[in-house]
C-alpha cells in the first residue's frame, strides 16, 4: 500500500480504508440507511451548486481561522465525533485527538470513545468537546459530564436524533453486531474475511484497550464493552434526549452547549428558545432517517431561521475543500467531518488524519485564492450559484 503522502484527496483515502478494512467493517464506516438516499444526497446537494468568483483580486495573506464558541481554531473544519474509532485504528480517538491539535482545530470525543475523557485531555493542544448519548442511564450519565466538566472540555454536543438507530442494511448482511458481540461461535463466520486483513487483525488483537467504552462507567463493574453494548435487546436501542432533557442537563454541564441533528428551522427555533448555544445541521451521514434532504439544502433555512442569535455549524457528506467552503458560503460557521478523517485513520493511523487536514487545507487555500476572498470572513452566498430546484432566496442578485 502507498503511504499517506501519496494521497490525493479524500476519495482516495476512502479506498486505501477499504483496502486495509475487513468487509464488515468497512461498510459499517462507509454504510448509510435503508436505500442509503440520504448519504448520497448529502455529497450530491454540493455538486449541484456553482462557484461565482471575483476575478483580479489581490487576496493577499488568507485567514483561514474562525472563532468557534470564543476558541480561535485555524480552519474551519472540525473533528466530528465518530463511536468506536478504535474499531478501525488502535489508534481510534487519541490519533484524532493529537491531529486536531497538530491542524489546530477542535476534537468531539464520543460517549462511544476507546480512550477515555481525562486520557484524551491531559493529550489535547486544542479545546476539546465532549458528545453525548444517554447510554446507561442518568446516573451514568451524571457521572460522564461531571468527568467532562472536570476536566476542562469547552462544550457540550448533544445528540438528538438517535431515538431509534437507522436500518444500516450492509451491517444487517454483514452481522456487524454479531462480530462485535460476546459470543465467540457467531463471530467464526467471518475468519476468512478476516484472515484477508491481517494487519488489522493484528491491530485489534493486541490492542490493549480493546474493547473498553471509558466514558460509560457502570457501577461496580467498570467501564461498558463494545461487547456489551453489541448486546443489547432491540427494546434498549435507542439514545433518546428530548428537549426537556436540557434542564436536567443543565443542572451537572455549566458550558456551552450545542445540539447536532437539526434539520428543520422549526428545530432551528426551539434550539434558540432553549438557550443553548449552537446548533449542528446533520442527518447523522444519511446513516437514520433515510429520505430527508441532504444537510447542505437544510442549511439556508436553518440559518434563516437562526439569525445572528447562535452558529449554525454542518456536517455530512463533506469530501472536500470546496464543500467546505459552500457550506460557509450558506451560512455555516464551520464544519464537521466524520467519516473523511476516518478514512484516514483506517488506512494509515495518525498519519492518515494529518495527511486528511492537508488536503482540506490545501483545497480551502487554493480555492479562497481563485474565488477572490481573503477571508473566511469574506465568503457569502454571492459565491455560490444554486441550481434552479433550490429555493430562490438562494440565488445571487
């Protein structure tokens, strides 16, 4: 296999990942809901809008920095949370960790995290975010922001649209959650798929930490398993928080706090009327709801609807730098990726994410220079053009 210098974007990144990954795990990363319409929407809402650039202009010395939440980051690109990264690279949350401060940039652990929260902090040169599922219970979950709080992470991320886990139909062929249960004869299925990926195999063997979900500590037993967690009952697979779970939350996490999973400005609104104090546009990767527009077509409406009350942040489908900056030229504060640094992660560990935030940065620099805009500041929607089947509030004067 090549080294991570080698790649050249993001695609091809995606195919190293599926080169190293067995297939179950690979399409448990790569996979969306149901007919997976949602997933290519996201990518598919880019390609339909346009750049206008200014010609002849001196840009001179491009920021590309944003201030998030009274954090000056370098790029406008942030690490999303992605559950069990360590699945995919011993390496998991703690490589994401160190290459968001080597791109000076913010880190989400997840509840579903390999690593532990004070582990990942006492390692982080940039604020780092904690996001939230209610996994175990209130207690359990008292006790995890409590743990965040302590240890000094800047903010808050709560998921709200998990109330079921989408019909992931590769998982479902591949039995992902049988080869990441307890039970031993389930898992012998897939020996030769996995005998195929040796290096992976090894990785996960003897990683030490394997399996541990830190960030969930049931009492008197230690931290839940990845196994555990697998096992659950169907009646049990859901991480509800509804909106009236905020002021339970509000009691233990002081913070900031931000919502991910808005797709609506009526959701937009409610977030502003709760007070929290950012909102996340996602459909979670087209990987729940299928058949709900792709994130960059809710974007407008959502910041619409917002104002310059709160930021409006967006993640999904995000391959690029030129997605990047659409989404910031419709009202994005910054962004999220999940599965592009993932990708990375899989293929070539910490190297991989590095080389992921090169190319971005690349891409942002090298298309700011040819739109004509020397700052992130600068971007608005006169520099996009949007297709005829988007709302006409859209299109430039």
């Amino acid at each position: 296999m090549p080294s991570a210098g080698r790649m050249i974007n993001v695609a091809d990144m995606r195919e190293a990942a599926r080169c190293r990954l067995p297939k179950a795990v690979f399409d448990y990363l790569d996979g969306g809901a149901d007919d997976e319409i949602t997933m290519r929407d996201n990518s598919n809402a880019f390609a339909e809008l346009r750049f206008r650039p200014r010609s002849g202009v001196d840009t001179g010395q491009l920021d590309m920095s944003v201030d998030v939440l009274g954090n000056k980051i370098e790029l406008p690109v942030m690490l999303g949370p992605v559950g069990y990264s360590r699945l995919f690279h011993p390496r998991g949350e703690l490589a994401g960790t160190l290459a968001a401060g080597r791109a000076g940039t913010i880190f989400c652990v997840p509840t579903l995290s390999g690593y532990g929260l004070e582990e990942l902090k006492t390692k982080s040169t940039q604020p780092l975010w904690y996001q939230l599922y209610p996994i175990g219970g209130r207690k359990i979950v008292e006790a995890a922001l409590a743990r965040a709080a302590a240890a000094g992470y800047a903010a808050l991320l709560v998921t709200i649209d998990t109330a079921k886990s989408g019909n992931r139909e590769r998982d479902l062929r591949n039995g992902v959650s049988a080869l990441m249960g307890s039970s031993v004869v389930r898992k012998v299925r897939y020996v030769p798929n996995l005998m195929a990926h040796p290096k992976w195999v090894a990785g996960f063997l003897l990683d030490r930490g394997n399996g541990k979900l830190d960030n969930i500590m049931i009492p008197g037993q230690g931290p839940m398993t990845l196994a555990q967690l697998s096992d659950l009952p169907d009646e049990m697979d859901h991480w509800i928080i509804t909106w009236e779970d905020l002021e339970w939350i509000r009691k233990i996490w002081k913070g900031p706090i931000v919502i991910k999973g808005i797709q609506t400005d009526d959701d937009a609104r409610r977030a502003v009327n709760e007070g929290v104090q950012g909102i996340v546009v996602s459909n979670h990767g087209g990987r729940q709801l299928d058949s709900v527009a792709g994130s960059l077509r809710v974007l407008p409406s959502v910041v619409s609807a917002v104002g310059d009350q709160i930021p409006v942040f967006m993640d999904s489908g995000i391959r690029r730098g030129g997605d990047v900056i659409k989404a910031l030229c419709l009202g994005a504060k910054a962004v999220f990726i999940g599965r592009a640094y993932i990708y990375g992660l899989s293929a070539f560990g910490d190297a991989g994410i590095d080389r992921v935030m090169e190319i971005l940065k690349a891409d942002i620099s090298r298309n700011m220079l040819l739109l004509g805009a020397k700052s992130i500041k600068d971007l608005n929607a006169s520099f996009v053009e949007c297709s005829p089947s988007w709302p006409k509030s859209l299109m430039a004067d």
